[in-house]
C-alpha cells in the first residue's frame, strides 16, 4: 500500500493531513522563515538554508520573501533567479532549468483539488508536475498553473495565467495565457 507521500509525488488523490506530510511542510516553514528573516548581507547563510530547504546544493538567488510547500519537489538548474514574494506549490514535482528568471510575486501551482465535491468534502488533493526549460522569463505576478511545461528560451508576459503548455522560443501573455509571438532566431 502506498504511503500518502507516494500518492502525492505520483499525482494521486491524497491526504495533505497525513502526519509525515504535515512534518515535512513544517520543516520547511521553519527554513523559509529563516531564509524570509535573514538579513541581505548574509547571502552565505541564505545558501546554506536554500541548500537544506531543496535538499540539493544551488546557486539560486531567491530574494525573500519566497514561500512553499516543501522545497524538497523543486529541482533547481543554475543560476536560477526568483524576485520578491513569489510561492511554489510543490506538491508534485518542479523542475526548473539553468537561467530562469522569475518576476516578483510568480505563483507555480502543482496542486489541485477533484472537480467532485464530495471528494473535495473529504480533504483530498492531487498535484501535477510543472516544468519550465532553461532561459525563460516569467514576468511578475504571472500564475503557472498545474500540469504545465513551458518551452526553452521563452518569455511569459506579466499578469498571465498559464492553463496550456508553452512551446520553445515562444513570447506568450494573457488570461488564459496563449502564445503572441515567435522569438526563435530566423537563420
């Protein structure tokens, strides 16, 4: 029999309440409140609590404060650039490449709740995975929704709500987010 956890990082329906899960949502709001206290000239520390927070060594510069669910689900490429107040859901996994730059205040989603009310009534939930390629851009307060992968050397305009995967090389904005525009280099 699987374990809740299992459920969850398999985008199962699950229990959130589950003790294991509830400990390992706690440690990690313990970190973030350490990393959203630390002051700006102690980057070292911010590194060691970003390192203990992901499970994984990184150079990610996150500037506080940043907000999640677990930090262990998020795998980090180099590099990576997270401004003021943005908040990973991360109850499925987040895989986000080398260079990646977010805006302030960008929300990626993996959870999501059954569209039954009756399961919804019982307090289960499910996630689904997000993956952003290496070079994109997110532009502030833009909302990644579940399941979503956006292409390599992408651009997401500011204020979108991404319902659809994104391909490489696009510019993309609005609600529901949709591609604008070509960005791959004519030869």
């Amino acid at each position: 029999m699987k374990t809740e956890k299992e459920k969850m990082l398999a985008g199962e329906l699950y229990d959130a309440l589950d003790r294991q899960l509830v400990i390992e949502r706690q440690r990690a709001r313990t970190l973030l409140k350490r990393l959203n206290d630390s002051p700006e000239d102690e980057q070292q520390e911010r590194f060691r609590i970003l390192q203990a927070l992901f499970n994984s060594e990184t150079d990610a510069y996150i500037q506080p404060p940043f907000f999640c669910d677990y930090g262990t689900n998020i795998a980090l490429g180099q590099k990576v650039f997270f401004n003021f107040n943005c908040v990973v859901l991360d109850v499925a996994p987040v895989r986000i490449g080398d260079h990646v730059l977010f805006g302030p205040a960008v929300q990626v989603y993996t959870a999501t709740h059954p569209m039954n009310a009756l399961e919804r009534r019982r307090g289960l939930e499910s996630g689904q995975p997000v993956v952003i390629g290496a070079d994109v851009w997110i532009g502030g307060g833009a909302i990644i929704c579940p399941g979503i992968t956006i292409g390599a050397r992408s651009v997401i305009g500011a204020g979108s709500v991404v319902t659809r995967d994104i391909p490489e090389d696009a510019f993309a904005a609005g609600n529901p987010c949709r591609v604008i525009r070509s960005l791959a280099t004519q030869p």
